[in-house]
C-alpha cells in the first residue's frame, strides 16, 4: 500500500491542509475514476494489474514548481506493467517525455518540462499500452514566499538538536497508528515512544526561552511501518524510531505527524524566530524500502540485498592518497552494518533522485539548512553537484555535514568554499567539531589537561571556515555527557560555557540544557522528563526542574543571552592568550570590541597572570565577570591577573 495515498491528513481533512491534500497524486485507473474511497481504489487497482494493464501506484515527486532551476524535473512513476507506456499529459503548459523504463515494468521515468509561466493546480499524466490506459495527478504547485523562509544556517546561530520521538508527545492519536501498531512502548529504548512534531510545536516557546535559534530533528521520513527485525541488539526486533531508515522519501512517518503538520511547524518556528534544520540522508535507505527487492534500475542501488560489500567505515580512505580503489570503494558502496540498502550516487537517475527530493522538501517547507548524515560514505564528486543544485534554486540554504571523525584533516576535507585534496568543493558550509567535541570531553568531563582544547583549535588552518564549524559536547550518537566517567555538573557548566564562547556555532542537545544522563545510544535518547502524558514532573517549566537541573538550564541561557547580545562571541576572530595544564585562555574580537574567557578546569582555585594587549585592552581598563562568579578585573600595563574558583569560567567585557 502507497503510505502516502494513505496518509492521515486525508483522513482528517483541515483546511490548512487543503494546499497539501492538492499536492497529493491522486491515483487511479481509467476505468475507475469515479470512486471515492482510497481504500477501495488500491484494493481494485491491484485487480487491474492482474488484468494486466498498466497501473500507477506513486510518483515521486508528485508535485513540482513553475519557474524551477530544475527543469525537467524527473518523475519516478512506480506501478505495473508499464513496460512500452507512451505518455499524455492533456496540458499546453507541462510537457512530459518517457526517459527509460524498468525492466519488470514497475518503473518509468518521465521527464517533465514545465513551462516558467505554468498555472498551479492538477495536470494528468496518462500512461498508455496495448493492454489499457493508467492516470495519475500530478500537482503544479505555487512557490511559498521567499519572505522569511530558506535563510540558511549562520555564526549567529544556536542549534538545538531534538529526537522527536524522544521530545514530546503532543499527539496520542499517532502514538499507536492502525497502520504501523504494535511498534509503540515506552517501556523498550528502541521502540516508538509517542514524541511527534505537535509536541515541537507545543514547545518551541521551550527553545526560545533558552536561546536556541535554530532547531534540527533527527529525520522525519517514512520508516517502515512494521518492527525492524532484520537489525538486532540481542533484545528482539527493534524499531527505527530515530528515522533513519527511509522506505519513502516523500512522505512524513506517521508516528511523528503530517506533512502539512511538518510545514505548520516551521511556520510557527519561523514567527519566533527560530530557522528549521531537516536531517536528511543521501547514503541509504532502510532495509525495508521496496527499491530493495525491486531497483528502479539496476544500477541504483551499489549490489544487491543477496551480493553487496559491507561497510568497513575506514572513512580516511576516501581521502588517502596511497589507498587503493578497492579499499575506498567497501566505505562508498559497503552496506552499514551489511544492512542498509547503499544508494548509488554514480547512477544518473538515482542522483537525480536524491537531488530533487532535497529541494522538494526545501520547497514544501520553507526550511532553512540541512543536516546530512553519513557524507563520508558517498562520492564527494556528488555532494558537489547536490550542494550546487541547491544554490541554484535556493542561495541561502546551507548544508551541515556529518563526518563523525576525530581528524580535522579528514573532517576539513569535507567543508566546502575550496577544492578538497582530490580536487572536489564539496560546497558543504559546516561540519560537526568531532577533533574538538572529543576533546572537551576529555578536558571537561574526564579532567585530562585542557591544553588538549587549544591543542585542537590550532587545526584550524585545515578548514576553510572554522567560524562554521558546529561545535558540540553531546549529540544522538554519543554517550550524554553527565554519564562520562569524571563528569559532574560543575564540569558541564564550564564545558557549555566553553562551547558557546569559542569559535563556531554550537549545537546544545535536547535535555543537556537540564543534565540529563544516559550511555550510548539509545540510553542517550531518553525522554525528556514532562513531555509525555502521565510524566510525573514537567521540566519544560522551572518548578519541574530539581537544584542542579534549575542551575544548569539557567546556565544556558545566561550563555545564549550573552551569545546574542555580544557579537565577538558570534563573529570575532578568537585569539588564545594563555594555556598550562588546567587553565586556559582567550579572546574573541570583532573589530574593536573584545570579550576574554578565562576557565580553570581544575578542582582547586587559581590565579595566574595573562597578557591582554592581543585583546585590546589597555592599562586601567575595568573588567567584570558576565557570569558573576569570578572577581572583576583591572588591566596592569598590559596584563591582568585571573582568580577562579575550582572548575569554573568566567566571559569578561568592559564595564
Ligand atoms: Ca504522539
Ligand atoms: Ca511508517
Ligand atoms: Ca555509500
């Protein structure tokens, strides 16, 4: 059954979902054109197929823009027996020619031209063979407004990354849905657990108050609707809760809401000022895709479910001057886990596929930047021409990349801006801080010396932008901080105040704004405490919150208020002024304005003496602890002398 012909916003039709609902293909046969009821249609489609004549079951996209840098746009029809179809489409304004078809006549590719000046509203795509006629709706849609939409991802911005499953429960009707039951259990750490996107919503007022301004959701697409037994932990068949197992790129699971409710939310994000980063993922899909068992081509896919490479996830290959194609290839094309079905970017139409399927979901939206998982593991030579494409149509939306790799070398070889070693601009903006994440939590939470942090920074050079590096002291894969051996709330504090005055944009985790504990995934999903009904506390508000939580939350937010109101913490060139064993530090300057961060990370008090005509300051300038808990400052000469109690920071400015 097509998940998104039976989607639950026909279901429960709303007005504001009319848009929506025009964009769906509606699908049907000749002969059947007249029925109404969409469960009845599917039913006496498939009695057609029998009958042998040609049936469409999907088209992917099943909408597309006028005026589109993309054009043609291709269409992924799946269906029957559409081997030898000639196509029709009863319009002046949409020309539609038949690229190539699957051999099993499951799939055609059409090319659509749409003329620039082309009116929204429906056009039917007919498909005809010998044996009979199929249709199908295909939407000319309307652009949204550009008006405060697609603003991509800057140095000003606070990232707050959410699992939305994991986040709020905001709709209990979807917790359990007729179509995919038995998979929600709050009781098991990989089943569905009730979070869902109207459980954002309820709580972006939340994420404003702390001072994020931009929110990412671990990946909203369809994942299978039955458990994942093919992926197991020694506990039974799990979920694919987090979303990372697509079985259709066009449609929102149904765990988590609509698409309508997708676009609802970043509306409301976008009236608070708050941008919207959607994870996608290129590498693969999930092992139940249908592509599985039957490829669109036989090339769309890097071998078969029954003949593949594994993923040996020696990314550094990828860039290695002395590794041999062989070796680079089981990291492009491996399966994950021997499991996730490898997409293969190298094939024309599937990298067409994958390229417009990231601007339709820009362009439904009005989102502003992605997050894209896994970049190591696909051809570099395609993230350039994805990045490029996305420009085109969309010049301010801007790509966050994931390479979870402890080496700036390989990690800056990613970001764009300028050719990588291969001669390749991936055109990526960002990239996760990994060399400097694994060095905060062993200063920070396992008290090794913080030298280690300046010792990272002084990498730099090996990225284009480190301004735009997101920087990071927990995320969905890694063990949460507070449950690193060493850690304590004391050294959290100091760890977030490091990450939200360096250099690049910080990410803060969903519940690390409370000190939330938890091991490695998925102890490190846990729900966050009052998001779900029959919580027995609500810590979205501060009479939920216990002492240390209170205390760390009003942590974050004095750092994000400062973050706002200073712009060197944002732009400024960072300038590191002092560093021994546990002590440690720096400036950030923007023009002539200049803020110094002092950290003592270790268990006694201290005070050493740092030279601070680097930062600007000159003799008898006053200096005060934006924190308030270090003494004030009074520049001698040109230094001053720093007292800090035991692990603690403090962000001076000028009085
Ligand atoms: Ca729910
Ligand atoms: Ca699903
Ligand atoms: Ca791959």
């Amino acid at each position: 059954m097509d998940p998104q012909v039976e989607g639950a916003n026909i279901r429960n039709p709303r007005k504001s979902m009319a848009r929506i609902l025009r964009a769906m293909p509606v699908i049907r046969t000749l002969a059947f054109a007249a029925l109404s009821s969409l469960a009845a249609l599917v039913h006496l489609s498939t009695s057609m197929a029998a009958a042998g004549g040609p049936e469409i079951l999907k088209l992917d996209p099943p909408n597309w823009w006028p005026g589109h840098s993309i054009n043609p746009v291709m269409i992924l029809i799946r269906g029957n027996n559409l081997g030898g179809a000639k196509v029709e489409i009863a319009a002046r304004d949409v020309k539609g020619t038949i690229l190539k078809t699957s051999q099993s006549g499951t799939y055609l590719f059409l090319n659509l031209w749409v003329e620039p000046g082309a009116r929204p509203g429906p056009r039917i795509i007919k498909l005809t063979t010998p044996v009979g006629t199929a249709e199908a709706r295909f939407e000319i849609s309307a652009p949204l407004a550009r008006e405060g939409r697609f603003k991509g991802l800057s140095v000003d911005d606070v990232i707050y990354l959410i699992v939305p499953d994991r986040f709020s429960d905001g709709d209990a009707a979807n917790n359990d849905p007729p179509r995919s039951i038995g998979m929600w259990d709050r009781t098991k750490a990989r089943f569905y657990h009730g979070g869902d996107l109207q459980g954002i919503i309820d709580h972006l007022d939340y994420i404003k108050t702390l001072g994020a301004t931009a929110i990412w959701l671990t990946p909203v697409y369809d994942n299978v609707d039955h458990l994942n037994s093919l992926e197991q932990y020694g506990d039974g068949p799990i979920t694919d809760y987090h979303g990372y197992g697509a079985i259709d790129f066009y449609a929102v699971d149904e765990h988590l809401g609509t698409l309508s409710k997708l676009r609802e939310l970043v509306d409301r994000a976008h009236q608070m000022g708050i941008k919207v980063i959607q994870d996608q993922v290129a590498n693969h899909t999930g092992p139940y895709h249908p592509w599985v068992s039957d490829p669109p081509t036989p090339t769309w896919f890097n071998g078969t479910e029954a003949n593949h490479l594994s993923c040996d996830w020696q990314t550094w290959t990828v860039i290695d001057p002395n590794a041999a194609y062989q070796v680079r290839k089981s990291v492009l094309e491996g399966w994950f886990m021997n499991i996730l079905p490898d997409l293969n970017q190298n094939d024309p139409e599937a990298a067409r596929y994958l390229i417009q399927n990231t601007l339709w979901w820009v362009g439904m939206t009005g989102l502003d930047a992605i997050r894209e998982d896994t970049v190591p593991y696909v051809p570099r030579s395609f993230w350039s021409a994805w990045t490029r494409a996305i420009k085109r149509e969309y010049p301010q939306v801007n790509v966050l990349g994931e390479v979870f790799d402890g080496n700036p070398a390989l990690v800056g070889s990613f970001q764009g801006g300028r050719p990588g070693p291969d001669g390749v601009d991936t055109g990526l903006y960002s990239l996760f801080d990994y060399p400097l994440y694994f060095q905060i939590r062993g200063a920070f939470a396992q008290g090794k010396s913080i030298r280690d942090i300046p010792r990272a920074l002084a990498a730099d050079w090996l990225y284009s932008n480190p301004n735009a590096l997101v920087t990071l002291l927990g995320g969905h894969d890694v063990p949460r901080f507070m449950s690193e051996k060493g850690a304590d709330v004391a050294g959290l504090e100091v760890a977030q105040t490091f990450v939200m005055t360096t250099r690049g944009i910080p990410l803060l985790y969903y519940g690390d704004e409370i000190a939330m504990t938890g091991g490695g995934d998925p102890d490190n999903r846990r729900d966050f405490p009052g998001g779900f009904p029959g919580d027995p506390r609500n810590a979205f508000t501060p009479s939920g919150r216990n002492g240390p939580e209170q205390t760390v939350f009003e942590h974050v937010q004095k750092l994000a208020s400062l973050r706002a109101l200073l712009a060197p913490l944002r732009r400024g060139k960072q300038v590191d002024l002092f560093v021994s064993d546990q002590q440690y530090c720096y400036a950030r300057i923007a023009g002539t304005q200049s803020v110094l961060i002092a950290i003592n990370n270790d268990i006694v008090p201290t005070a050493f003496d740092v030279s601070v005509a680097p930062a600007l300051l000159s003799d008898g300038a006053t200096l005060f602890d934006q924190l308030g808990k270090a003494a004030g400052l009074k520049v001698s000469g040109s230094s001053v002398r720093v007292e800090l109690p035991a692990r603690s920071a403090a962000i001076y400015t000028m009085k």
